[in-house]
C-alpha cells in the first residue's frame, strides 16, 4: 500500500480530468502507439506540435492548430529523415539577434554511436532541413535530447548561446553550448557534464530529464531533475552564473515528484505552471511505488526554493495504463490565447475502455477557472 499520496498534501487538488470540453484528442490510431510531445507557439500563434509514431521513437509527426488546441490539422509533411527519429523529438522557437524567429527540433541517439541530430525552419513550420548528426563518433549516447534548450545571459543582457541539456543510460546529464558562426550556421559545443561535482547524488538519485527554468528577474537557473531510481522525490538545483556551477541538488516537495517536468510561465511571469507525469512514492519502501497521471503543479518561481509546496496541483488527465500505472506526461506546455490560459499536448493510455491504445490529447488549462476551484477546496 503507497501511503505518501498526493491527496495527503496540504495544498488543494484541483481535478478537471473530467471535463471533456477542456479536453481534444490531438492525435489517435488504432493499434499504434502514439506519444511523447512537445510543442511550439510561432509568431501568428499557431501551435505546433511533434511526437513519435512509437514509444519514445519512430515517424515524427507534425500538426498545428490556428485556435490554441481547440482542433488541430491533418498530419503535415516533413523530410524523409524524419522518418528514422530514435528518440523523443524536442522542439524550441530560436530568436537570434537581429534576425527572424526560427523553429529547432532536436532528436536524440540513444542507440548506435549517440550523439544528437537536429533540423530546422525557418518559414513557420512550413518546412524544415533534413536532420543533421552532432557527435556521433564520441560514444555519448544522448536521452531526451534536449531536454531542455536555455537562453544564456551576459553582464549586457541576452546573448546567441544556448545551453542544451541531456542524459546517458549511465545517468550522466550533459550539457551542450549553441552558437552561430559568420555564416549563420550552427555550431554545437562538444558535449560536457553538468552535475559533474554532484555525481554521488546523481548516480545515487539517478537524476535524468532535465527541464531549466529562468527565475522572473533573469539572475538565476533552476534545473529539476526525474529521478529515475525513485528512492528520493525528484530533486532541484540552482545556478547564478549561467549553468556553469550548480548547488548540490535537493528533494523537491511531494506536490512536484514526478517525471518529464515541462515549465512555462503566465504573461507576467509571477505564476509559474509546471506538467509532469505523477509518481507517488512510499517513504518507507523504497521498493514501492506507482505511477500516476498527469498532473500540473501551479506556485511561482520562489517556492522552488525552501521545498515550499506551491499553490495548488491540478489533475490533467487520468491515465488508465495496466500493470504500475502512469505511462503518461511528456507535455508540451505552452502559453497560448490569453494571459493566464496554458495549452497542454500529452500522451497516455486516456481511455478506461481501451487502456491499451496510447494517443495524444491536449488540455485546455485556465488558471483563472483552476483559481476559483483550489479557493473553494
């Protein structure tokens, strides 16, 4: 019996699984299994959102919607490497100074020689390159590549570099630099570690899948870490010199143990909503523990330090998958159609009739109705 149970937190549990007119199938096919998304808003608002026509890996898949994930499009055309994909695909908007918005999608090499390949657009999604390899000859076996993609920062402001973050099935987090040469092209530095002084509690935690999140004044990183061995909580670390140096990472609070944690702010940046696959542990058995549903953690940047619980958690959608449960929560999570209103494209076994079929669907995420709920709980 799993008795640390999210339910026992003392912030409210808001639930809006049930209400179907927040929730769109984005994407389903019988007898395949469909997953693991990520997603972008463009300029005109468009969304569009890239998953794997298989677990963790397979035909990338592309779709739009023009009405903040009301509907969504037919499958779109995409270049044929797409087709070879072998890892979760990760998409960012990339904004170089002085020049146009731009998509990168990122997908990862954990088999064969590692390393990571990526593909761009520079038309609105309309089209993109073929996917190009980064270290594939040194042997790093790249995971959820990237996991996370952070704009770095000078004494002046933003720079052109971003930090790239992944993990090896050693559990190694490593961090990759992108940059632009006097061409425009990119360049990738050659992959480095990132908890390399925390490597005790890395191993230990087995800390994987990264997601970096920028506090509201911009001085200061905060990564979580999944941690795959489920003895402790996931865990957070922080950086004030730009992901060079990281404190010794930490257990997040019960209301924020989970997997895959997707970060994204409101308008203003005080509230801060983050989606992740629930894991409810047994503190006094390691052994045990389930997986659960998809849940979002609504608080605001502080509350990450100081393991304070944050404002209140919401039930996305229910996961009915068999056996130890939860096979669910990589997100897009985005903040589309007004100030406070979050787009959420996940994955999961949604239907208690079919709990065998994996589809994607997306949540349409209100903090002003969640609000409302979490005063009356």
């Amino acid at each position: 019996m799993i008795k640390n149970n999210l339910f026992e937190s003392t912030i409210p549990l808001v639930d809006i699984s049930g209400r179907k007119e927040i929730h769109n199938v984005t994407d389903k096919e019988l007898g395949v299994y469909i997953g693991h998304p990520d997603t972008v808003v463009l300029e005109d608002g468009t969304l569009c959102t890239f998953y794997p026509r298989g677990h963790g890996k397979g035909e990338i898949i592309f779709k739009k919607s023009l009405d903040n994930g009301k509907k969504w499009s037919a499958r779109q055309p995409l270049p044929q490497s797409f087709e070879t994909s072998m890892e979760t695909p990760t998409v960012y908007i990339i904004e170089p100074i002085g020049k146009p918005q731009c998509v990168l999608l990122i997908s990862g090499m954990p088999y064969e020689s590692g390393g990571f390949r990526t593909a761009w657009s520079y038309d609105g999604c309309k089209t993109f390159s073929e996917l190009k390899y980064f270290y594939d000859d040194i042997g790093i076996r790249s995971i959820v590549a990237h996991s996370s993609l952070t704009r770095l920062k000078d004494n002046s402001g933003y720079i052109d570099k971003w930090m790239g973050v992944f993990h090896d099935e050693k559990f190694n987090n490593w961090k990759t630099f992108l940059t632009f040469d006097k061409n425009g092209e990119e360049q990738w530095s050659r992959p480095e570690r990132l908890l390399e002084a925390h490597d005790e509690i890395e191993k230990t935690a087995q800390l994987c899948e990264i997601e970096v999140v920028r506090s509201p004044d911009g001085k200061e990183l905060a990564l979580l870490a999944r941690a795959q061995k489920k003895i402790t909580n996931a865990m957070v670390a922080f950086s004030t010199d730009e992901g060079e140096n990281w404190t010794c990472p930490e257990e997040l609070p019960r209301t924020l143990m989970g997997e895959r944690h997707k970060a994204c702010y409101n308008k203003s940046m005080e509230r801060l909503v983050i989606t992740y696959r629930d894991i409810i542990r047994n503190q006094q058995d390691d052994s045990a523990w389930l997986a659960g549903s998809l849940m979002a953690w609504v608080g605001r940047y502080e509350d990450l330090h100081g393991n304070r619980e944050g404002d209140y958690a919401v039930l996305l959608c229910k996961d009915h998958s068999l056996g130890r449960g939860g096979d669910c929560g990589y997100a897009g999570n985005v903040l589309a159609g007004g100030d406070d209103h979050f787009v959420v494209t996940s994955y999961g076994h949604w239907d208690e009739e079919m709990p065998e079929e994996s589809y994607v669907m997306t949540t349409l995420l209100n903090l002003d109705e969640t609000d409302k709920l979490a005063i009356n709980k």
